[in-house]
C-alpha cells in the first residue's frame, strides 16, 4: 500500500449533493440501526478548500447492529478501516492512495459533543476561521507532507478553534484526536 495522496482542492459547490446522495444511500444500507446521519469535515463548509473526500458521520444506539450491516455498506463500496480510533467505526470508500467517502459511527450518547460536528458549525459561522484554516491546509499539501505530517500539522490549529466552540456552546475542552 502507498502513502494517500494528499490534495487539497478548491470548494465544489457538487459537494453537498455528493454528500446528500450519500447519506440517502447509507441511510437505507443501515435502515434501523442508525439514527442520525450529516455531512460533516471541511467539504460540508461552504467555501472551503479541503481534501476532495466526504465526510458523514451517523449516530448508532449500537454498534453491533451497524456491524451486522457491513455487507450493504460493502455493496456502497465501503469497507472497514480499524485505525484504533475508539469510540467509533470507521469505513472508508475509495482505493488505498485516493479515498471519496468516510463514513463515521459514532454512539448516540456521544452525538450533541462530537468535536467534527463542532468544528464543521463553527468554520460555517465564522469565515476568517475558515480561510485560516484553508490557508493552513493548503500549505501543508503544497509541501508534499504525508497523510500522517499533514494531520499533525493541523492539530494545534484544530485544537484551537474547537476549543473555541466548545467554550461558545458552554462544553469543556475536548482533545480533537481520540
């Protein structure tokens, strides 16, 4: 397996209907065993420069019932990904260096606090937060960084504006990487 390509692109105004298709599809694959479905990440800011890659994320009560589920996801083209994040599943569409879709499951409880859904609400409220962070993005690709160089990069910045949001919305900090 090689690197991912790490690219970021332009906003394309094609992206919430990518993502709106997506979560109809995934929506009837996982039938009954999700509650909650929303394009989240930076393709879900109007405007914003990001990794040509959507982003939902779904609510489970349970996540054996998503598990049993695995095969229809297939059929979508998704599969697993065990990267170690706890808490959540993780499937991914797309090959090994190019990846279009991640879909993560999260539980229920833990929805209202999500730090993605967090920071997707703040970077749509707050524009100059966005293009900072666009700026950063883009730096960072043009530099040729690994997928794992990139991520890193960005945490301090992520942090920040999270913790931001989190304080707007009266919930404590949050580490952004579990």
């Amino acid at each position: 397996m090689g690197e991912r390509i790490i690219e970021v692109v332009p906003y394309d105004p094609a992206w919430p209907a990518q993502a709106a298709e997506a979560i109809m599809d995934v929506r009837g694959a996982l039938a009954g065993a999700i509650t909650e479905i929303e394009h989240i990440g930076s393709t879900a800011v109007p405007g914003l420069a990001a990794k040509p890659i959507i982003d939902l994320m779904a609510a489970a009560g349970q996540f054996a019932a998503v598990e049993a589920r695995e095969e229809a996801l297939s059929r979508l083209g998704y599969r697993r990904d065990h990267n170690g994040m706890a808490n959540r599943l993780l499937y991914v569409r797309g090959d090994d260096r190019r990846r279009t879709h991640h879909l993560h499951v999260v539980t229920l409880e833990s929805w209202p606090s999500r730090n993605q859904r967090i920071l997707r609400d703040h970077l749509r409220k707050y524009p100059a937060d966005a293009a900072r962070y666009a700026r950063l993005k883009q730096s960072l690709a043009a530099t040729g960084a690994s997928s794992d160089t990139y991520t890193e990069a960005k945490t301090e910045l992520i942090q920040e504006l999270t913790d931001r949001a989190r304080a707007e919305r009266g919930l404590p900090a949050a580490p952004v990487w579990e």
